[in-house]
C-alpha cells in the first residue's frame, strides 16, 4: 500500500514535469486583439493643442495714446515766431503668434509665445493742429511731406516703446481669450501664457 502511494506520486510529479517542459516550449503563434486601449486623455490633449494652433496671429490688446510735437521756425525773436504743435492720437495694437508650443497638466495649458508684436498707427481723424505766430510772423509753418513722415515714425516708435508696459494685460487678456475659445467647445481648462526670448 505504502509501496503504491509512492509510485502514483512518483508518477504524477513526472507528468507535471514532461507538461510543463512541453507548455513552455511551445512558440505563441497569435495573439487576437480582443479590445482595442485608446488614452482619451492623449486624444484631448491632441484636440486642444490643434485647436490652439490654429489660432495663429491674435489682437489681444488695444488702446490709444495722445502724444504732442512741437515744431517751429527757430527764430529767436518771438515776434516772427510761428509754433505748430501736433496732438497726435495714436493707435496701438498688441498681436501675440499663438503657435503649437503647448502643453497640458492636469486642468492647465502652458503656451509658450514671444512677447507681444506691438504696432502703432496715426489716428489722423483725431489727430488735431495748433499754429501760434508772433505779431510779424504771417502764414502758417510748412512741413515737408518727408519731415512730417519722419515726426510720425518718431511718435509711433516712443508710443511702441512706452506701450512695452501694457505686455502683462497683453498676457492677461490672451489667457481670458483662448480659455473662452475652450470653453466654447466644451474643453474648461486654465490657461497660462509664459513670455519666451
């Protein structure tokens, strides 16, 4: 009785042994795709980053600034003087490029963009002239059509430097724009703009 308990687990643990030599040999021809692993949150990234992109070039700001120039004949004596003085109204537009340098964590999207292209132009509609003349100074002050160019380009480039202080409203209003144009496709996300050189 003793003698067959042993034979019979003898035999046994042989056969698990021939069974698993011969299960781990054998090669795995196929493998059936039984559900296809989609990642929604790779897929969302991928639509939030292309919507984004497409935005390209965008107004974020705008504003106007009033700037005088004063110009007169350089005579020394006030009494044939003759002083024209310009009050410049000036417009100024703020233009951000949004590209695809974007990233997503979590419920934030960083975009990385250059600071704002400001551009500036003569508002001539509002733009507005004061001739005064000394007693004996008569008719008015003629600019040259290249000196009144050269005045403008002066005003619109001092506003363009001075209006370099309203790049973090410039900032502001770009994060309020592109997490309303999100929202309007069901996409609620926090956006933050990094100023990159």
């Amino acid at each position: 009785m003793k003698g067959e308990r042993i034979a019979i687990i003898c035999l046994t643990a042989g056969l698990i042994t021939v069974g698993a030599t011969n299960y781990t040999g054998k090669e795995i021809k196929q493998v059936e795709v039984v559900q296809e692993y989609q990642d929604n949150n790779l897929e969302l990234e991928k639509s939030i980053k292309e919507e984004i992109s497409k935005v390209g070039r965008i107004e974020v700001l705008q504003m106007q600034v009033g700037k005088k120039a004063t110009i007169d004949n350089k005579s020394k004596l006030d009494m044939f003087k003759k002083e024209l003085t310009i009050d410049f109204k000036v417009n100024v537009h703020f233009y951000l490029n949004i590209t695809d340098t974007v990233s997503i964590t979590g419920n934030t999207i960083t975009v990385y963009t250059k600071e704002p292209i400001i551009e500036s132009n003569i508002n001539y509609d509002l733009t507005t002239f004061k001739q005064e003349n000394g007693i004996f100074a008569y008719g008015d002050l003629k600019l040259t059509p290249e000196y009144n160019q050269e005045i403008e380009n002066t005003v619109c480039n001092k506003v363009n430097e001075e209006a370099k202080e309203e790049n973090e409203t410039a900032r502001t209003n770009t994060e309020k724009i592109l997490e309303d144009l999100l929202a309007k496709s069901n996409n609620r996300m926090n956006v933050k703009i990094v100023y990159v050189r």
